[in-house]
C-alpha cells in the first residue's frame, strides 16, 4: 500500500525532545515500513526516517527562530500534499483541521487522527460542516463531545517494544514528565511528593504561554526540599527517568485525549498514579498497573501502595496492547476501509 504520512511542522519526526503528536507519527511511519508498506512521511526537511521524506518546511517551526509566521508554512504543507496526492493509494492526516477544507476533495482516499480535545464549544459547527471527513480518535474519551461524526474507529498510540526497556530496579523517588501547564497539575505532584515523604524528578517544557504561570506559581514551588527540575529531555534521559522512577504521577485536571508518557510508564515497568479524566482509565488497569485516583490523599496513599505492584505486569499490558506493530495494523485495517469506500464511489458522493 502507498501511503503518506502528513506530520505536523511544529516539531521535527522524531522531535527531538518533547513532541506527542510527530513522535507518533515516526512510530508509525518506521512500523508501516516494517509491514512492507510504501511510506512517504511529508514533514520539516529535519526530520529524520527511513521513509521517503518530502519536506514542507527546511526546520521545525518550533524552535527556528526564523520563523515568522508558521501558518505560511503550513499552508505550503496542503499544496505539496495536493502535488503529489494521486502517488499514495491513501493519505493519513495529523494536522488537526487546517487541511479538511482540501481533503474531502481530494481523489486519493484521506483520513485523519485528531490528536487534541475536542471539548472546545468552536469546534462543533466546524466539524458540523466536515462531518463527512473519515476521523480516527486516540481514544473513546477523546471522541465523546463530539461523538456523532465520521469516526472510523479508535487507535490507542504504540511504541516500540526496545524504546524504553522494562526496569525492575527502581530508585526511590517519583516523576512527572510533560508540560509545564494548569491543567497537567505539576503543583498536585509536587503536594502528592511531599506528603508522601518522596523525592520528585520533573522533566517537562515551559511553552511561551505557560511562562507567567511557571515563574508565579510552579517554580516557587520547586525551591523546596525534594524537587529536581530538569526541563525537557531527550529520548535517552527518559529512558533513565522513567525506567528508575518508583511510580509516574499524572495528576491531570482536564479531558486527556491520551497520554503518552502513560505507556512509555508501562513499557518501563513503572506503575502510573493518574486522576480519572479523558483516556485514563482506558490505559490504566487500577490495582494492577497503577491507581486511578480522585484527591490528593488518594494520590499519597497510591504512592505507597504503588511499592507492592508487579512492574512485570506493567511491561506485561504494554506488550499485549500498546506495541507500535499492533497500532500500525489498526491504521492498515482502517486505510483499507477508506480505500474501500472511494472505490464504492461513497468519496466521489460525499465531494460532491
């Protein structure tokens, strides 16, 4: 099957540190490539795989401090993809919404993995407009708000089962990696550390709009005894972070489409202490991979119980349901209903 990725150019595929959505397209795109698929990956010009790489911007937009105005580039992104979209049997979309308007037009089938929320009261009567457009969520949290439009089904995330081996040495301390935001709760972890008597290790980003309240309210927080701020961190640092952590906290305070440090947690064996909110209890098996919990003192009391959890039974559940080759395999199972339906003539209708 001829298929093209079309990646977000915010970040880089692989990005370099933090980046949910490009890092699970270069899963994806290397796993299709290991099923014998024909894969073209249409991202920055800096990204890095064995697919054929088409690049719609020469850097991520992120951190190119030449960039000016990144909806030029992206607007670029929908003309290369419209260039070349009669090479590719389908067209699989992260790219959120921008791109809809010229998909549904298209010949070659497309569809599209929404990765955000979609709880925002804006995007009902946009996607009213596009409901014909074939959608994948990332869970069935995910899709609830909005439950009514052309979903062709759910696929969790996957990793690769080498990317953060199993770990069964723990230290003593906890971690929160993510971004430095409101609704990720960094100030619930390092109350949940403190009275639990642990040491917290903190990875995460502070995007520019998130910097007031880094500097107002979560640094103060860090000066205390316990706290080890490491900013964001590479692939390899995660691997020591998580592997070594007794147990993730993700005390999250809003509608988690995923979550993927949550199975990165798994792949290490590290048991994950979450609030129950969005896709959380479709990735946590409570009492046995970790706890769903509701308060600070449910959280505190987690983190003692999380001493007696199996690690093994953690990398168990991410080996039975969160590999790279079984989400790759959904995506097939999809494109191949997609490709179905234009040769039905259900496309050509829609379009028209």
């Amino acid at each position: 099957m001829r298929i093209a990725q079309v990646s977000p150019l915010f970040e880089r595929v692989p990005p370099v540190a933090y980046g949910g959505t490009e890092r699970v397209v270069a899963y994806l795109t290397e796993a299709l490539l290991d099923l014998g698929h024909d894969v073209t990956l249409i991202a920055s010009g800096d990204s890095q795989t064995r697919a054929r790489l088409i690049p719609a911007a020469t850097h991520a937009l992120r951190l190119d401090p030449c960039c000016r105005d990144p909806l030029s580039h992206q607007v670029r992104q929908l003309e290369v993809v419209a260039r070349h979209a009669d090479c590719f049997d389908v067209i699989h979309f992260h790219t959120g919404f921008l791109h809809m308007p010229l998909s549904r037009r298209l010949r070659t089938p497309s569809v599209t993995t929404l990765h955000g929320r979609l709880d925002v009261p804006e995007l009902r009567g946009l996607m009213e407009e596009l409901r014909d457009v074939p959608l994948v969520s990332i869970s069935d949290a995910q899709r609830r708000p909005l439950a009514s439009l052309n979903w062709c089904g759910t696929v969790h995330h996957g990793l690769p089962g080498d990317l953060l081996p199993f770990q069964n040495a723990p230290h003593d301390y906890l971690a929160f990696v993510g971004r430095i935001s409101p609704e990720k709760r960094v100030d619930r972890a390092i109350d949940i550390a403190r009275r639990a008597g642990m040491a917290l290790h903190i990875a995460a980003k502070v995007d520019a709009v998130d910097r007031a309240y880094f500097d107002t309210t979560i640094e103060p927080m860090m000066q205390g005894p316990g706290v080890r701020f490491l900013g964001e961190v590479d692939d390899a640092a995660k691997v020591t972070l998580l592997g070594n952590a007794r147990a993730l906290l993700f005390p999250i305070d809003w509608p988690e489409p995923f979550g993927m440090v949550v199975i990165e947690a798994l792949s290490c064996g590290t048991p994950v202490i979450a609030w129950n909110h969005g896709s959380i209890p479709e990735l946590i098996d409570d009492g046995v991979t970790g706890f769903i919990v509701d308060s600070i003192d449910a959280a505190v009391d987690a983190v003692h119980r999380a001493r007696a959890l199996d690690r093994r039974a953690c990398r168990a559940a991410f080996d039975a349901r969160f590999g790279a080759e079984r989400m790759a395999r959904d995506y097939v199972a999809i494109y191949e209903t997609v490709i179905e339906r234009g040769r039905s003539g259900n496309l050509e209708a829609i379009s028209a």
